[in-house]
C-alpha cells in the first residue's frame, strides 16, 4: 500500500514537473514572438518616421519653388511694366535709358 501511495505521488509530482516545463516552454516562445512582433513594429516606426521626414523635406522644397517661381514671376512682370513703359517712352521720342542713367546721377 506505502508502494503505491509513492508511485502515485511519484506520478503526480512527474505530472507537474511536465506541466512546468511545457508552461516554460510555451512563456518562451511567446517571449520569443513577442519579440519578433516589437522589433516588426519598431521597424515599422522607423521607416514611418523616415516617410514623415521625408514627406516634410519635399514640402520644404515645394515651398521653396513656389517662392522661387513668385519671385521669377514679379521680375518678369517687372521686366514687361519696363519694356512697356520704354515702348512707351521710345514712341513719344524720349530715350529710357539715358531718362534712367540722368536720374540716378541726380541721386
């Protein structure tokens, strides 16, 4: 009867030592897992982040040529307010350039 009792402790403890190690087992490959999804969603981030960067370096560039292109677009509206304007002077008989070079002597 003491033998059986101890072969069936003996069982019971073998059945818990087995219990043990597969729940040990299973933490490890969740950790395992885990892991691998953190590093996939920090890789994620990263390239997220790099996107955002470089999302706002093309607006800063978009930006600049806007401005640029203003710019370029008053010169050239400049550019023909004065060619209109020495047409203009150039049919009434009065020479632009030497009006533009007399005034700035003046100043």
């Amino acid at each position: 009867e003491l033998d059986a009792e101890v072969q069936e402790r003996d069982l019971h403890l073998k059945v818990v030592v087995e219990g043990e190690r597969q729940q040990r087992q299973l933490f490890s490959l969740f950790k395992e897992k885990s892991a691998k999804e953190l590093r996939g969603l920090q890789e994620q981030v990263a390239r997220q982040q790099a996107s955002d960067a470089d999302m706002a370096e093309l607006r800063s560039q978009n930006d600049q040529l806007i401005s640029s292109l203003a710019i370029t677009r008053n010169q050239l509206n400049e550019a023909r307010s004065q060619a209109s304007l020495s047409t203009a002077l150039s049919n009434a008989g009065v020479d632009f350039e030497q009006t533009i070079k007399d005034y700035h002597s003046l100043l």
